[in-house]
C-alpha cells in the first residue's frame, strides 16, 4: 500500500492520468491510486486524454503505446510539447529495444513494462512526485522504426540499458560503454547513434587495439603528402570523417599515451592538425568510447591519463555478461535462427527443449559473439530442421549445464526402480558403495537406455562415462 506523505493535502490535489484501452488496467490503476489518495483521471483513447488534460491539472501520466488510433509514443510527444511540465510513464505489453529508447528519447520519466505489479506502480508515483514541478526541455525527433533491433533482450539488466540509450541518445553528451569482449559494446555505440540527433550524419568506428601505435596518429588525425615514408597523398583521419556524426573509440584502454594527450587536447579544443600540416581543422563530433578494461588499474598503472578518464565518463554505460542474465539467452538463440536464415539461406531451424537448457546453462565466456557464432555453426552443421542436444558442441556438455537437461530422465530412472532396488538406495551410508552400485547398475542403465531410445552417446553422458565403457557394461550386464 501507498505510505502516506507527511502532507496528505497535496497529495489529494494531484491528479493522475491513466490512459489505457484495456478496462481491467484502468480498474486496477484506478483502485491503486485512489486508495493511495491521489485522484485517477482515465481515459480509454487520444481524444478522451486529450480533454481531461485540457479540463484538469494533471500532475503525472500513465500511457500505454499500443492505443486504437494513435499510438502512445506519438501521443506522449504531442503532449508533451503542449504541457512539458507534464511527467509521463509510458506502459506496453511488448517491450522491445526501440520502443523502450524511442520513449525515453520523447522525454518520458521512466519506462514500465507489462505485467507489472501494484508495489511497482506504487514506488513509480512517488520517484515521479518527488520530482520539482519545472519546463522540460523539447522532446527528440522521431526517428524511423528499423527493421529489427540492434540489440535483444528482455531481461531487467537490458531494459535498464534501453532505458540509458534512450536518455543520452537525444544529447550529445560523451558516454564511456565498459563491459566485458563480446557483449556488444558496438551495438549499443550505433544504436545511441541511430536514435541521436546526428543520425544522418556519418558513424565512424575506430578500434585502437587492432592498429599498431606508429598507424594510430595517421588514423586518427589523417596526413598531409608527404608526412612521412609512403605518405603519397592526403588522407582524411577518423576525427575529420566524423565531424558532425560520431566517433566511436573502441578499446580505448589500448590507446597510447602520447596519443592520449593529443586526443584530450581535440575534446577540449574542437581543433586539430593533420600530420605534416599546419591548417587548425574545426570538427564537430559525438565521442563514444569503449573498453573491456579497468580503466583505475590502468591509471593506477600510469597507462591512462586521469584528465582523459574524466573527460570521456560523462554518462557512463555498464553492460553486463551474458552469465548474469541467462533469461536472456533464448531470445537470443531465436534473434540469430531468424537472422542465420536470412544471412546463410539454410531454412529455418529450431532448438530442442533440452538443448535449449543447455545453451542457457552454459557460462558464455565470450558472450554474444561467443553465443551468435554458436548458433550460426549449429545452423549450418545440422542436416534436420531441429538443433538436438546431441549436435551441440562438446565444450558446452559440461555436468553443469547438463544437470537441468538430463534432471526428469533421472528421476523418470529412480521413480520407477524395484523396490529392493530403492531399498539398496537408500542403504546405510556404510554400505559398500560396490554393493550398492551392483543392485542399482543394471536397471538403471536399462530404464536409460529405453528412455533415450537406446543412444549411447546420450545414455553415456548422463551416466557421466564414456561410450566404451557403457558398451562394455550393456555386455556384461546382458542388456538388449
């Protein structure tokens, strides 16, 4: 229940519009926030909005972006050029990267996924009232949907990097991505760019890992002919390139010091040089920077400037492994089948169940790319439309990521065991284990090898020993 503020008389004053077609979330929202003491304003389209809005002192808005006729993202952003003091939580049943970016780019205050519940929309309405009552400034431009999102997720750690995106995508603030190789540090760099105000300029990526330090300089800042040995002509750097766009540094922990100073001095300046040139270049560019390294250690080690640090942490951006957000994984799985089809022309596919409980157990070392290059691999090595447990590759078959998959054949296996054979289980734990092993062994094995129709491969990995040695206990035991 709501905890009621110290004073009850401005929060019986505050109206709440909750715009929403579905009658049950307006019952529900209305109940919440009444018993809460505010005064719930509904509307079940734009138009009926559009009028309480103009007839009541609104405070706050629920929206849902699915409504008949208009849909809530360009509602909010109408709304908000004509009441901008207005603060809006835009709601959806079907939470997607774009629309969750689109709508904090609108200038919304947060972002609610649906089913939520009553504790959520509680802790919403009182972040939301605790805000001061100012102009907001204009909302972004809308941009147009792509055909598919950059970046896939719906775990709580990806909406809350949505909700990043969308934020800082509609300012031109410098923002530093830090995050393990393989997490998509890239993706998330192009999709800020993508929903920015400088979307149709150029994106101008440059990683600074992967060229040798003596080529940096002339990447980054370009030549003049005849700068150097095998300078023939004039080249343009990576900073003149992205003038009016975005540049994106990638592993900007690699970069050298010497080119680290030069770097601070064009993000404090806006000018620089070309090698063997004397002309100041005026640049206009959005810095996004990115590492998979500590940047402290590094400054601690004296390999990373402090003044460049703090220049580049504006906003900064967290993402985390695929490890801490498992839930994740199966909608990626189906994210790369969709995109393998189309790139490689193999049909579609699908994953087991029990395949599927692998490929969410496993630890990902290499994240994403690690996980995408997977999948593109068991598209193109499996003849069948169906990605089976068998055909998944041997580093993933771990006793870990099995235990899930292989859980209701043992149990199917001990539930249905004689009981003398139960009996010999649950013996005194001074039993011989030989003994045990004896009585339990061969009908084990059986009810196994039945359940998995008789493959061996299979059979053997539950057993947790290997094809030979399962050959020779179907011999010995006389199993047919």
């Amino acid at each position: 229940m709501f905890k009621q503020p110290e004073n009850k008389q401005i929060q019986e004053q505050t109206q709440i519009l909750v715009l929403d077609d579905e009658p049950s979330i307006r019952w529900v929202m209305d109940r919440t926030l009444s018993q809460g003491g505010y005064i719930p304003r509904l509307a079940a389209d734009a138009p009926e909005a559009r009028q309480l809005l103009k007839n009541h002192s609104i405070r706050l808005a629920f929206v849902d972006i699915n409504l008949p006729g208009q849909d809530g993202l360009s509602f909010t952003r109408e709304m908000l050029k004509k009441y901008p003091s207005l603060l809006t939580i835009v709601m959806t049943g079907e939470s997607t990267m774009y629309t969750t970016v689109e709508a904090m780019k609108s200038g919304v205050f947060d972002y609610l996924p649906k089913p939520f519940n009553i504790e959520e929309i509680e802790e919403l309405v009182r972040r939301a009232l605790r805000v001061p009552l100012k102009i907001k400034g204009s909302a972004g431009t809308k941009s147009e949907k792509p055909d598919d999102d950059l970046l896939t997720g719906q775990s709580k750690a990806m909406r809350e990097l949505y909700k990043s995106i969308g934020r800082v995508a509609a300012t031109d603030l410098t923002v530093l991505i830090q995050g393990e190789s393989g997490t998509g540090k890239e993706l998330i760099a192009r999709s800020i760019h993508r929903h920015s105000l400088r979307s149709s300029q150029a994106f101008v990526a440059i990683n600074c890992a992967a060229i040798p330090s003596e080529l940096m300089e002339s990447e980054l800042f370009g030549h003049e002919k005849g700068a150097f040995t095998g300078a023939t002509e004039r080249k343009h750097g990576k900073l003149e390139l992205a003038s009016q766009g975005t540049l994106f540094l990638d592993e900007i922990g690699d970069m050298p010091m010497n080119l680290q100073s030069k770097l601070l001095r064009v993000l404090q300046e806006k000018q620089f040089e070309r090698l063997g040139g004397k002309e100041l270049i005026t640049t206009d560019m959005r810095i996004i920077a990115a590492t998979h390294q500590n940047l402290f250690h590094l400054i601690q080690n004296s390999q990373f400037r402090t003044d460049l640090y703090y220049r580049l942490n504006v906003f900064p951006i967290n993402i985390a492994p695929l490890r801490e957000r498992k839930e994740d994984i199966p909608v990626l799985v189906e994210h790369f089948l969709q995109k393998g089809s189309k790139e490689m022309a193999v049909g579609r596919k699908v994953v087991e169940p029990e395949a599927m409980k692998v490929l969410t157990n496993y630890e990902w070392p290499g994240n994403i790319r690690e996980l995408e290059n997977t999948v593109k691999s068991l598209m193109i090595t499996n003849v069948t439309g169906t990605i089976t447990l068998d055909s998944l590759p041997k580093n993933l078959l771990t006793p870990e990521c099995l235990s899930d998959s292989t859980e209701s054949l043992e149990e199917v296996a001990f539930g249905k065991l004689e009981q003398p054979v139960k009996n010999a289980v649950e013996l005194n734990s001074n039993l011989l284990l030989a003994e045990v092993i004896s009585q339990v062994e061969r009908p084990l094995i059986s009810l196994l090898l039945q359940q998995t129709n008789w493959n061996q491969q299979r059979t053997a990995r539950i057993l947790g020993i290997n094809r030979n040695t399962l050959r020779k206990k179907i011999k010995t035991l006389g199993l047919k």
